[in-house]
C-alpha cells in the first residue's frame, strides 16, 4: 500500500468504472465484510430491504481548487474497497447504500449510509464508527511498521441526532502522505459517514468547508 489515501483514489476514468459495476451490483448489493457493528442494527439480508436514504450531490463536497467534483450512482450495499478506517465496520445488510465521488486529480470521497432497525440500534452503529474513526490512527500505525499517523477530533456539527468531524494524517517513507476527514452522522434510524480524501496534511484539509458538507449530509438523510 503506497499510501492510506491513495489506497482508494478515485479518479474520473475509474469513477466511471464504479458507476458501471455499481449499477449491476445495485441489483444485488455489493459484496463487503460484515464486523462486529453488524450486530447493532442494520437490516439482516432476510430483512425487506430499507429504502435509501438521501445522499449528498457532487456540488456538495468542499470545494477543490482545480477540478469539479464527479458523482457515482447510490448504490445498494458496502462499496468496494470500503472507506479507510473503517473496513469492516459498516454492516452489510439491505439497508446500507454508498456513493463514491472523485475529481481530476487525487481528491476524492465516499459517502456510505445505513437504515438501522430502530433508533437504538442506529445510536449504537453510530458510537461504534465515532470509535473506529479515532483508533484508526493507532491501529494503522500497528500494521504499518516505519510509518507515522496522526489524527484529531474536530468535535460536533449542529445537524440531524448527532454529527461529529474527526480528521486522520497517515505517511510512509519516501512516500506522499495522506489526509482523511471523516463526518459520523445520525437522524432518527438512519446514520451515515462521509470521509473526504486527498495527498497532503491536516492543517491544509478544507475543515470548514467539510463541517458544511457535513451537516448537508446528515440534514439529507431523512
């Protein structure tokens, strides 16, 4: 792996790859690992498949300098390869849908949303993905011998149930390093995470411009 970010940078040609493998896969799901927050409450596959939720539009992503943002299908089930920090983590089930985004150059993001069961088991989803954001720094160093990780919590946005921003700085030798900011959301039975990529630094990651993105997409869900 180059690189945490680059592991699933998304560029315009291979978004269009995933539009096209998504629309066939939509039909039914897509193939994904299934952790331990499968056990708080998303819809099993013998479950009637959960409508999807809103998602966030292209123009609704910070705002890169150089490049328009370019929008995949909402798609049923886990994306492919699942969001850094969080493989794993997000259930499988009928009720969890996913949109990548890319640009023209190595920024990139993925949206993934769940319709829990109930409310009770969407706060629970959503406090095991809030932790699985904040050890991801720690368990990345633990399997990358030599390289160094950093991450922060940039504390709550005013949106939906509950919305918290964490930001993840990842880098190997003689390699460029990568910058993650992850949003956990929640409104009613519905919780969704938006992590937001690119090569670079947390102090150089659009913060602001991500906490609105944010609450746009926790405000869409329902």
């Amino acid at each position: 792996m180059r690189t945490a970010v680059a592991a699933a940078v998304v560029t315009t040609a291979a978004l269009g790859t995933m539009v096209a493998s998504g629309a066939a896969a939509g039909a039914t799901g897509v193939t994904g690992t299934t952790g331990s927050a499968g056990a708080v409450g998303a819809a099993g596959s013998g479950a009637r498949v959960a409508a999807a939720p809103g998602f966030l539009d292209a123009g609704e992503l910070p705002p890169h300098s150089s490049s328009p943002w370019f929008a995949g299908t909402v798609t049923k089930g886990l994306p492919d390869p699942e969001p850094f920090c969080l493989e794993g983590a997000v259930p499988a089930g009928g009720g969890t849908y996913h949109r990548f985004f890319g640009t023209d150059y190595d920024t990139h993001a993925a949206q993934v949303s769940v319709v829990a069961s109930s409310v009770t088991a969407a706060k629970a989803l959503a406090t095991s993905l809030e932790k699985k954001v904040a050890a991801c720094a720690a368990d990345w160093l633990r399997e990358t011998p030599g390289g160094s990780a950093s991450w922060d919590d940039y504390g709550t946005v005013a949106a939906g149930d509950s919305a918290h921003v964490y930001g993840v700085h990842t880098s190997i030798p003689e390699s460029e390093p990568g910058v993650n900011l992850f949003a956990v959301g929640r409104d009613g039975k519905t919780v969704t995470v938006v992590r937001w990529a690119e090569m670079g630094h947390l102090d150089q990651a659009p913060l602001a411009a991500f906490k609105k993105t944010t609450a746009t997409a926790v405000n869409k869900l329902n």
